[in-house]
C-alpha cells in the first residue's frame, strides 16, 4: 500500500520543493560564509547580484508550479464525468459487500466492462488486484481504492514502453499529420495545438488538405483566423490535396516556420484511396524533410468507445500512426479507452482533449490522469 500518497509526493512535487528548499539554504549560507571571509569590500555588490539571481530561479519556480498546478486542475475538471462514474459505481459495490469475496469481484468487473475497459483487460485488471489484495491481506471492500488505482496504473504502464513524448524539437521544420474521421474533433484540434506552439512563439503554418469534405477548408481558415496562425488552401475547391502539402512544406521552408500541421481527409470507408492519399502526402514531405512527418496523430473521439479503437485498427492498416489525440473526454462517463488504445494497438495517447475551449488540449500525463480519473476513490 501508500502507491496513492507516492502518486500526489510525484504529481505535486512535494517531496521534491522540501529537498530544494534545504539545498537553496544550505547553498546560500555557504555562499554567504564565503564572502564573509574573502569578499568584504564586494559582499554588498554581489549579494545584491545573488538576491536578483535568487528571485529570477524563484520566480521560474513559481510560473512552473503554477503551470503544473493548472494541468492538475484541468485534468481534474476535464475527467470528472468519467471520473465521477467510475468512483460512484466502485462505492455502490463497496456498500453493497461486507467482505471481498467472489460476488465482489464479479460486480467490480461488470463496473470495469460499464467503464468501456475491454473483457480481456478486466480479467488481467481484476487478476492483478485479487493478487495485491491477497499480499495485503485486505479484506474490507472500502479499503480496495488505492489498489484499484495502482492496478489501473501498473495495466497502462507495463503494456511495453510508455513515450508520451511529442517529436518537436528546436532549429528544425517540425511536420505533425493529423488523420481521423470527420467528426472525431480534426479541426479544433489543429487549432488547438496551432495554439499552444502559437502561445510558446513558434512560427506556425496549417495546410488544409481536406480539400473534399464541403466546408473543411473554410472551417480551418477561421480557426487559423481565431488563433492568428497562416494557412495554405487549395487553389480551387476539390484540388488534390497533394499539391497543397506540395505548397504548404515549400512555404514552411522558404519562410522558417517551426511547425507545419497538416490536415487531412476522413474518408475510412474508402480505405484504398485514403492510402495512396496519404502515401503521396508523405512522399513529398520526405523528398524535402527527409525525417518527417515527425508526428502522425490519429484523432479519436472518446465518446465513440469501442468503435475508436476499432477505427484506430482500421486508420492503423492505413498509415503509420505515433499517437493518439483523444478529444471530448470531459464529455465522456467511460475513461476505458484510454486503456484499451494501449492494450490493442500498443499507441500512446499524447494529447487529451479535457474540455472546449482552446487551452483545453493538454499532453497526456499518465500519472495525472490516474490521479483524476480514480480521486473519488481515495478522497
């Protein structure tokens, strides 16, 4: 037991602030030690120099904590339905049973299966947590939260390795491909990471290659409009989308963008075209980024449940994916998804949509997302 007060020590970073405190002192006296001795004439002019650097190292500690802190409550807020779901039916069982026995564990599955976890992943949820509790010596169903937590956690993080990590990297022409089906969240989702690169001072151009789907092309231009980022569109509606990627990475070149997202068509049910589609896309990308694109994100949207990751199988026979964008999750009572992405097609989800508006999409934080998702069963 205590994995949930680790989680909160790591989330927090508590631990970390009280043995950063004790080094900032201890480094402080014996700077202050030092100048006493050997620096009497200049200890006035330096200390004034050590009081600035001092207030500039805590002032970025501030802005990070406040950021960290920001994240926390997004994460919080954007997955208490879900959340909220979840732990209600937990508690629901834990009245229901005096001890933890078969009939309680037969009702914690069916709660797993309501959460959109599938079949396989209960049995393997459920088998890990029968183990911990017998280890434990836990007997009190009231008393199975944290267990529940850190088996969640343990399913997501030993399912092969974990990289959560976006490819951008500094001094180079960054090229993100987002594909998914019309509906999914495509659109505010460029917008959306358009504007969190926008807000770091990156340069950012969008190329509308959804050229076919009626209104595609118009609804980015307003959303480049709305984020004040620039935007290639086709020539004439209907063009190929090729010559638009053509366009876009020749513009991103010339003029020293830092990040080009280029959007594409949805069309999964024609899946042959949509291949040689984004076959082409890609071959003219690396005939002038050889390494790119360095990020094919597939939007899913976690409402859908199931039917995503069946989506994500059939997006994955298409093309290369290297992470998952998982919109509308504060809009969902089933985080299952999330897990089932993972266990099926062994893709991370990077980015999660937590809420509507445009600060809303934020990287995906496994530890926070535990931490969110299972908070009403650890109080």
């Amino acid at each position: 037991m205590g994995f949930w007060n680790k989680l909160k020590d790591k989330i927090f970073n508590i631990n970390i602030e009280k043995k950063d405190k004790l080094k900032s002192e201890a480094k402080a006296e014996k700077e202050n030690k030092v100048f006493s001795k050997k620096l009497k004439k200049t200890i006035t002019k330096k200390t004034d120099k050590i009081t600035i650097k001092t207030d500039k190292k805590i002032s970025k500690e501030k802005t990070k904590r406040r950021i960290k802190e920001n994240k926390i409550n997004k994460y919080v807020a954007g997955l208490d339905k879900s959340g909220s779901s979840f732990s209600e039916r937990i508690k629901v069982i834990q009245s229901r049973h005096n001890t933890i026995d078969d009939d309680f564990f037969e009702d914690l599955e069916d709660v797993l299966i309501m959460s959109d976890i599938s079949m396989n992943l209960v049995e393997d949820i459920v088998d890990s947590i029968k183990v911990e509790v017998k280890k434990e010596n836990v007997t009190d169903p009231k008393l199975i939260g944290e267990i529940i937590s850190e088996m969640l956690f343990n399913l997501y993080a030993n399912r092969n390795i974990v990289d959560t990590t976006i490819n951008y990297k500094e001094n180079r022409l960054n090229i993100f491909m987002m594909v998914g089906v019309n509906g999914a969240g495509k659109t505010t989702s460029i917008a959306k990471i358009s504007n969190n690169y926008k807000k770091e001072g990156k340069k950012v151009l969008i190329a509308a290659g959804d050229t076919f789907r009626a209104g595609a092309v118009e609804q980015l231009e307003v959303w480049s409009e709305r984020v004040g980022v620039d935007i290639v569109k086709p020539s004439i509606e209907g063009a190929d989308p090729s010559s638009v990627v053509f366009d876009a990475v020749k513009k991103a070149k010339n003029e020293k963008y830092d990040l080009l997202i280029i959007d594409t068509a949805g069309r999964l049910q024609n899946k042959v075209n949509l291949m040689n589609e984004l076959a082409k896309m890609s071959k003219i990308i690396k005939r002038e980024v050889p390494d790119g694109p360095h990020e094919v994100f597939l939007v899913l949207d976690s409402t859908t449940g199931q039917n995503g990751v069946s989506q994500a199988e059939k997006f994955k026979e298409v093309t290369p994916i290297t992470g998952i964008v998982l919109t509308k999750m504060d809009g969902t009572s089933k985080g299952g998804i999330v897990f089932n992405i993972k266990d099926k097609l062994d893709l991370d989800v990077k980015l999660i949509g937590l809420g509507e508006t445009i600060e809303d999409l934020q990287e995906f934080d496994l530890e926070i997302f535990i931490y969110g998702f299972t908070k009403g069963l650890n109080g």
